[in-house]
C-alpha cells in the first residue's frame, strides 16, 4: 500500500494546499526504523477512512512494519519546488593556481567556454586539459562584464570553432 492517500482533495483541503509530512519512527527487530510519509489529503472524509494525516501515517507506518510508531514527528511540507526536476546549470572549473606547472604547446584554437569566446592552447602531456585565454563574451548583454584571468579547463567543457 502506498503512502498516497488519494489524488482528490476532499472538501476542507482548499484548493492548491501542499500535502503534509509526517515522520515516524519505531524500533522495529532490534534496529531503529524511521520513514517519511506523505499525506496528500489532509481532510478527514470517506477516503481515509475518517482519519486525520498523523493517523494516517500512523495507519501506514502499522501497515507496513507491524508495529505502533513510538515517535510522530510533524507536519513538515517539502519544500516548494522540490517535487519538480531542475537541471542546475554545470558550474565550470577553471585553474588559475597553477598555471605555471603546465608547458603550454604553441598551436592554439579557437573556443566557447561557457558565454565566453576565447583562445585555446592545449598542454602537453594531457589531453584533457587546456589553457584558455577569455577575449570577449559570446553574447554580450548591456552590461559589459570585465574578462575573467587565464586558466586551465577541462577539453570536455570547450567548443571549439574552427575545424581541426
């Protein structure tokens, strides 16, 4: 049996309310058992059986492991926005530290790296990394942003413009 309730709102759950969060918690065979359980309609109707959301987590906690919780702890919400899927923007490394243990090779390309247009020279005895010299932004905006100092980044993160 599932933690979810029911997918209707009954009539004292107003439209738009989060579901509730309860944590509970039990020492079950000998070893401390603790679950989170969602209560997603949070009025006591026909559906949950004239419950309220701890006697239903309750209920779900007693279904699933046998045993009474000893220990309730609630109502939490999750936190807005964390039921959807964001993809977070790669944040990309670059190395300024040390840039004098590197022997950079003479041939360079041009590249993208991130919203920066830029030289590419690439380092012997790697071919994973390369050092990166800003010139400009790819898609300046009104505010014009200073250029950020030289560094060694990862190949992986480059687009390179010309075709070699």
């Amino acid at each position: 049996m599932s933690n979810i309730v029911t997918n209707k709102r009954g009539p004292g759950a107003p439209t738009g309310r989060r579901p509730v969060v309860w944590v509970c918690s039990a020492v079950v065979n000998s070893k401390l058992v603790s679950e989170k359980f969602v209560v997603r309609d949070q009025s006591p109707g026909p559906e949950t059986g004239g419950l309220f959301p701890r006697e239903v987590a309750e209920k779900e906690f007693m279904n699933k492991y046998d045993t009474k919780p000893e220990m309730v702890i609630g109502p939490f919400f999750d936190k807005r926005g964390a039921q959807a899927d964001k993809v977070s923007k790669k944040r990309l490394f670059v190395d300024r530290e040390n840039l004098d243990k590197y022997k950079i090779e003479v041939k360079r390309r041009d590249a993208i790296f991130g919203d920066w247009k830029g030289y590419s020279n690439a380092i012997e005895g790697t071919s994973d990394l390369a050092l990166f010299l800003f010139i400009g932004e790819q898609n300046p905006s009104g505010k014009k942003r200073s250029l950020p100092a030289p560094g060694v980044v990862n190949v992986s993160d480059l687009t390179f413009i010309d075709n070699e």
